[in-house]
C-alpha cells in the first residue's frame, strides 16, 4: 500500500491570505439579511414565516441607518410595546455576526433580563438561523458559549451581554456595536450612570453604531425620551386614502373622534381634507410610508424614529380604542397605556395643589369625619408604623375610581407591643355607619412592612391574607404598581420567610403621581375625584401634600425623586397611598360596572327603597333623619378612645 503525503503550498497560503486583506468586504444590508434568514414561528408572531418587510415598512430606513453606508453614529427608537423593536435589535445582532463580525454588547435594564433575553430570545435565534448555527455551534463545555457570552467559532466576534445595574460588566471593554434595550428603565449603578458607562464603551471606535430602544415611561426624566429629542426626530409620515395628504397618525386625532359605545368604529380624520380614515385603509397608506425629521441636522451623527401601535398589523384599531376606554380615568393605567399603546411618555403631576384649597374643599364637605359617605361602597385601610405609634387612614372607594376620606386616627406605641397590636385589632373589628344606616367593616388593610418586618408580620400574621397584606414601598417609576416581594430566606437559618407569600412591593412613585393629579380635580362627579370630611385640622392637608418630585443630578445625568421637606411629617401621604394599594390587591381597580351596581345595591340600598344616583346624594342636605349631623371638628389623629363607640 502506497502512502500519500500532502504537502501544504505556502505561496498558495499567503496568496489567499493577501486576497482576503485586500478584498473589499460585501455590503451590510440588514434588511437583505432580515430578509433572507429572519423566520418567524407561530409562538413568536401573528404572522409566522419570513421576515415580512411589508408588514414593517416603518423598520426599512432604520435598518439601513444602522449599516455602515450611514454616517450616523447613533440609532434611537421610541415606541409602544409590541410593535417589533427588539426584532430590529435581534437583527442588528445577528446580522453584524454574519456581515460585519466584530464585538457586540447587549445591555438590558438588569442582569435577570439580560438572561432571559439570551435564553427566551437569543439563543433560539442563534439555534433556528442556519448561517448563525454554524457560526454558533452549540457545545458543552465551551468557554465561548455561556448565557452572557457567545463568541463566533472562529473567534472574528462575540456577543458580551450585561445589565445595566452591573458596572463590572460595562467596564474595561471596547465595543464597536451596541444595543442598548429598555433603556428608559435604566437605573443608576453604584459606579453611576449605565448610559454613559456603556456609550463609553465604543468611545475609541470612530465608526461604532450604538442602538438605543426602549418604551418611554415618565416625563421629566424619561431616557429615551431625551434620546430621541437630541436625534432627527424622524416621525411616520403616511398619505389620506382619499386626498393623499401626508401626516402623522397621532393618538389625539383618534381619541377626539371616538365613539365610546362603538369603539370598534375607531378612526383618524385627515388634518386635509377632513374624510374619515379607517383600519382597512391602513395598507393603503403604509404602501405610502416614509419618515420625515423635524430635526435634520442631526442625521449625520444620530438618527431617532418613533413609532406606534397604530401603524402595526400587530393591534387593531378597536383594540387601541378598548385599551383607552378601560385605562381611562384611572392614572396609573392611562400612564401604562400611553407609554406601551401610544409610545409616548407620561407627564408627570409632581406637586399637589395648595394644601389650603383641600382644606376649604373639606370644610364645604356634605359628609362629616367618622362616616361613610354616598358613593364609598369599599373601605381600606392604610397602616404606617413609626418608632413610637401606628397610624391608619380609612379610605372608601367607589365606581370611577372615586376616593373618599373617612378618618384618621392613631395607636400608641411600637408595632412590636402586645397592647399596642391589640389596639389595631379593635380598628380592624370597627364598624363603620353609612349613608344607608348600615354598618360596614374594613375590607381589607395594607401595613408598611419596610422598617421593622418581623415585628409588622407578627401581628399581619394574626389575620387572614385575605384582610391584612404587607407592603413594601418602591420609589422606581418603572415599578408596577403592586408585586409579590420575591421570596426572601432568613439570614441566619436561610429558612424561606413566610412573609413573602403576602409582602408586595408598591409602586409609590407612579401611585402618588396619580394621588396628586386627582387631588388637582374640583368636580366631585370627575373620574378619580378624591372627597374629605369635615373634621379634619390643617395638619393633615400639610402632611398630604407633603412631598414633590424633584430632580437630582448626578455623573451628568438627572433622575427624579419624591422627597419632602424634613420639618414636616407625611404620614397622611403615605397611609392614602397604602390604602390604594390595598384597593388594587382587592381588585378595586378592574371591577366592572355589574359588580359595582350589585356592591352598591348590597351596601347602600335601604330596604324597600329604589337605588339613588349618586348626584341625588350629593346634593342632599345632610340632616338628622338620614343619619348624618354636623359636629365639631375633632384633632386631626384620634386615639383608640376616642374613635371606639362608648
């Protein structure tokens, strides 16, 4: 048997390696590869199969902003949910790995969701793409291949990914590209702001592309915000099906033409000539599509688009319509539903009225402290411990997201004394008189778990989870406004702590926004209307407007904090706030209107006596026979003596 030895022709080597340095790289075009390798399954999209530029004729120009042919260095998006932006950061990923390889650096809000996305949303996409699959070969034990780290198999680039709460992550490495996701939900690290430490990543890089994406949340301080008004400020621009006049769909045109009983009638009217523009005409227009800046000179070195639901296939008119017609009237929805369906961010109410216009308002109050007025049909109970007392503000609620003050008292001594949990009891037992003459209980209480935990939990643990809940003050305004603290071990016996099961974070920052902006209306029939007794002192009104949102800056970027004046107390602020959040674990918040009507017919209705409207209440006198009399003001906080009945 003959044996072969094949000899390695060097010349040949170094031709082939001089032709591969000289040789100009093909053209990076995203939307070429989109195209071509970008397929979506059934669990990922209404409309599985390949990408589709067709259906997301909005994302052509931001893909070619995002290759080397465009001078501009960074790439902002500002939308709603939903609409396809992280697809366009997916593509960027992994059209850079195949076309332009080089490093890449993926940063999210936290570590948590940096790994989510690599599991729920990377790795499938570099396992379903053929011509990622071989650049990505999944192996064990591979140094290259771990869930915040995968580098090319021949080692030309690599995906790093971080959060942005992680300095360590967004330090000592250079990055020619970057996605930056969610980035409005960004919030300082200990080494300082995550924006700048990242954008400085690809400072040595004069040709880097950094993309910026995210959902706005609130204004002033809202970062993708800021983001893309330092950008073009390029908005979609579509032509009338009947005049062809362009212009931007805008929420407002919609909202001012919609039929509240028929919402799947939604519409725009065209700014030209006044026709009415409906869902079936949106292909027409998208066929139209273009972007247009209203901020040119910044093209060359940042680009920033906005976009919303309405132009995606992904949601329908009607369902915009019912969005806004459920979230209406109640803040902290109409925030969620202009951030995520709109694309736009939320004004925020920092400051409340005068606390001497709440204070008159009460005065001129047809109802007096201690009872329950016409229209408070559920009572909360909102408990906050200091070192030396408890003090609780009872709260009714009612249709519309209506709130009516009841009273305010206070127990003496710290939350961990027997006598002082015995006193809270006897205000958990209390019976309270309404407008009917029936007596009603609290129907449910949320104490401030936050200082003193386990001496809170030992008397949350004396009543059901279905009366008594903790809470857990979040001051982020990205918070929702109620979640399940995450389970919680004892330091010392790392024991699970039985807490967690009832302890909720509350979302304070967006609950007091909504607070002050309802404070702000004077028409008692208002949606979100707030209602006060007569009998409480100005304290109370000084201590419920106690507190402003006001800016801090810091490394050069300013975030916003809710903060009050050390020399006076904000008690009353807080046991209002904690009080809704008992109102939203109950489900105060997405009742409907049969539920309220049988609630009300149960508490409110005398026997033999038809339901009256709640206008009708209002405007009668208050008098003996109906069970409510006028008495003297009392101090602001009463003691357990003077609130139980002698």
């Amino acid at each position: 048997m003959t044996m072969q030895i094949q000899v390695t022709n060097p010349e040949r080597l170094a031709l082939e390696a001089m032709i591969a340095a000289i040789e100009p790289p093909p053209p990076v075009d995203y939307l070429f590869w989109a195209e071509d390798n970008i397929v979506f399954t059934e669990r990922e999209s209404r409309f599985p199969g390949p990408y589709n530029r067709n259906l997301f004729p909005y994302f052509d120009e931001i893909l070619r902003a995002l290759s080397p042919d465009d001078p501009c260095r960074f790439v902002t998006v500002k939308g709603s949910a939903q609409v396809g932006k992280t697809v366009v950061g997916n593509i960027f990923v992994g059209g850079s790995m195949v076309m332009d390889p080089r490093d890449i650096l993926v940063v999210h809000p936290t570590d948590d969701n940096a790994s989510r996305w690599s599991k729920l949303k990377l790795s499938p996409m570099l396992r379903g793409t053929p011509t990622l699959a071989r650049l990505f070969p999944e192996k064990s034990r591979d140094s290259g291949n771990s869930i915040l780290f995968k580098e090319r198999a021949d080692g030309l680039g690599a995906i790093l990914i971080s959060g942005a709460n992680s300095p360590a992550s967004l330090s000592q490495v250079t990055m020619s590209r970057q996605v930056q996701d969610d980035v409005s939900k960004w919030e300082p690290n200990p080494a300082g702001d995550p924006e700048q430490q990242a954008d400085n990543r690809s400072r040595s890089d004069e040709f880097a592309k950094i993309l910026k994406i995210s959902t706005p949340l609130i204004l002033p301080g809202c970062r993708i915000t800021k983001n893309f008004e330092a950008g073009s400020q390029e908005y979609p621009y579509v032509p009338c099906p009947h005049c062809e006049h362009m212009q931007v769909l805008e929420w407002d045109n919609m909202q001012g033409h919609l039929d509240v009983d028929h919402p799947e009638l939604a519409h725009f009217v065209c700014e030209g000539c006044g026709c009415e523009i409906h869902e079936t005409d949106r292909a027409k227009m998208l066929a139209g599509f273009e972007w247009r800046a209203r901020n040119p000179a910044a093209k060359r070195y940042h680009r920033s688009f906005w976009i919303w639901s309405a132009y995606s296939y992904l949601q329908s008119w009607e369902l915009i319509a019912r969005e806004w017609l459920k979230a209406k009237g109640d803040p902290a929805a109409e925030k969620s539903f202009l951030n995520e369906t709109v694309g736009e961010a939320y004004k925020a109410q920092g400051e409340a009225p005068p606390w001497e216009d709440l204070r008159n308002r009460a005065a001129a109050s047809h109802y007096v402290r201690g009872r329950v007025p016409p229209g408070a049909v559920l009572l909360m109970l909102g408990i906050d411990c200091q070192g030396d007392r408890v003090e609780w503000q009872l709260v009714g609620f009612g249709r519309e997201y209506r709130r009516y003050v009841i009273d305010y008292g206070i127990v003496d001594r710290h939350i961990s004394d027997p006598d002082c949990q015995r006193n809270l009891d006897l205000v958990l037992a209390k019976q309270w008189i309404n407008v009917a003459g029936k007596s009603l209980g609290i129907d449910r209480a949320a104490i401030d778990g936050n200082a003193w935990t386990e001496d809170v939990w030992s008397f949350v643990r004396r009543h059901p989870a279905s009366k008594v809940i903790m809470v857990r003050g979040r001051g982020e305004d990205s918070a929702p406004r109620l979640a399940l603290v995450k389970r919680e071990r004892n330091e010392k016996t790392g024991l699970l702590r039985k807490y967690s099961r009832r302890f909720y974070n509350l979302g304070v920052s967006i609950l007091k926004m909504a607070l002050y902006r309802d404070l702000a209306k004077d028409d008692p029939l208002a949606v979100g209307y707030v209602s006060f007794p007569s009998g409480l002192e100005d304290e109370y009104f000084q201590e419920l407007t106690a507190e402003r949102r006001v800016p801090h800056t810091r490394y050069g970027f300013t975030t916003y904090r809710w903060e009050k004046d050390d020399r006076q107390d904000n008690e009353a602020l807080d046991t209002l706030v904690q009080a809704t959040g008992a109102a939203i674990k109950y489900g105060v918040y997405g009742m409907s209107d049969v539920s309220w009507a049988k609630l009300e017919a149960e508490r409110e209705a005398a026997q033999g006596a038809p339901q009256a409207d709640l206008e009708d209440l209002l405007s009668a006198a208050p008098n003996d026979s109906g069970g409510v009399t006028i008495r003297q003001a009392q101090p602001r906080k009463r003691s357990l003596a003077e609130m139980l009945p002698r």
